[in-house]
C-alpha cells in the first residue's frame, strides 16, 4: 500500500498538538500555584505517550508523509530540550547540567548526522536502535519524576529519578557511539574523496 501523505491525519495531528503543548508546559511551569507540576508531569506524559503512538498510527494506517517524518523527531526533541531546561533553570546544579547537557548534545550530533546521511543516500544506516528506544523510554520516566519532585503518593521520586536520568544519559552515549559506528565507513569514505579530489 502506498503512503497515505495527506497532511492533516491523526498522526500528523498529534504530532502538531505535541508541538502546541510546549508553550503551555512552559507557562504552566511557572504558575504559582502548588498544582502546577503535577500538571506539567500530566501535559509531559500525554506528550510522550503521543509520540509513541502517532508513529505507531502512521504505521498501522499507512500514513506515512515526508511532514510527518520531519516533525515526529522535532516534536520529540523539542519537548524533552524544554523540559531539561526548565529542571536545570529550577535547580542549578552539575546534578542536573551534566546529564542534560549530555542528553542535549547527543540529539544535536544524531540529528546532524541523520541529515547528512540522508545527503548521501544512507540515512537508513543510522536508523533508531534498541540502544536509543530504551534509553527514550528510561528519559520520559526520569523527566516525568523529576518534574513531580517531591514525594508522590507518600513514595519518595527524587533520587530515583536522577537515578533514571543518569542511566539515561550513560544509554544516550552509548547509543550514539553506536550511530557513528554505523556511519563511520560512509564517513570515511566521504574523506578520501575529498582528499583525492
């Protein structure tokens, strides 16, 4: 079956509406109000859940479009970039600047290099590893719990969360080291034909 690119479909729906949840993630944040990161915790998970599932969507329904392929990853990007932030800005401090920063630099590299391998035709050599799945699901929990803060439901959330957040960021390494690897012989070789020309 062929890809369905209409643009206005669930998927692509639900991926817009990930995007318009961040400036409302960003001004709930900031409320004064003691509710305020229970709802943020809410909105973050409603926007992770939807990552999962408008890729899932897209899929099952085959409707895949080139707009949907390009903002899936943003919106994903986007979000946990802005919530890193908003925890490091709360809580200066290396416990959280490090891991985040870590987290933030790696999608930077990973997204520049998927771009360019798709220049060269070989985009599907760094495609999304078990390695990356894991290390996004383990980044969702941690932000999740990190935003909550204090205890939830009497169960004390804070150091397992960084806890998650550490484990996450070591898995973003890793995961990372495993894309250059993949294109490091396309790399490689772009270098050699440069250097005979």
């Amino acid at each position: 079956m062929s890809p369905n690119t209409t643009l206005w479909n669930i998927p692509n729906i639900l991926t817009l509406l990930r995007i318009a949840l961040i400036p409302v993630f960003v001004v709930v944040f900031y409320l004064p109000v003691p509710w305020a990161r229970l709802v943020c915790a809410l909105i973050f998970t409603v926007a992770a859940i939807t990552d999962w599932l408008d890729g899932y969507l897209a899929r099952r329904w085959s409707q895949t479009s080139p707009l949907g392929a390009f903002l899936d990853p943003v919106a994903d990007k986007l979000m946990v970039a802005v919530a890193l932030v908003l925890l490091v800005q709360a809580e200066a401090s290396i416990l959280f600047v490090l891991p985040a920063a870590v987290i933030i630099g790696r999608e930077i590299t990973v997204s520049a290099l998927r771009e360019w391998m798709a220049e060269i035709g070989a985009r599907a050599k760094v495609k999304v590893s078990m390695a990356g799945k894991v290390k996004t699901t383990l980044q969702m929990i941690s932000i999740v719990l990190l935003i909550l803060g204090s205890p939830f439901l009497g169960i004390p959330i804070y150091w397992p969360a960084v806890i998650l957040l550490y484990i996450a960021a070591l898995l973003t390494l890793w995961s990372m080291i495993l894309y250059l690897q993949a294109a490091w012989p396309s790399l490689a070789n772009s270098d050699k034909d440069q250097n005979a020309h």
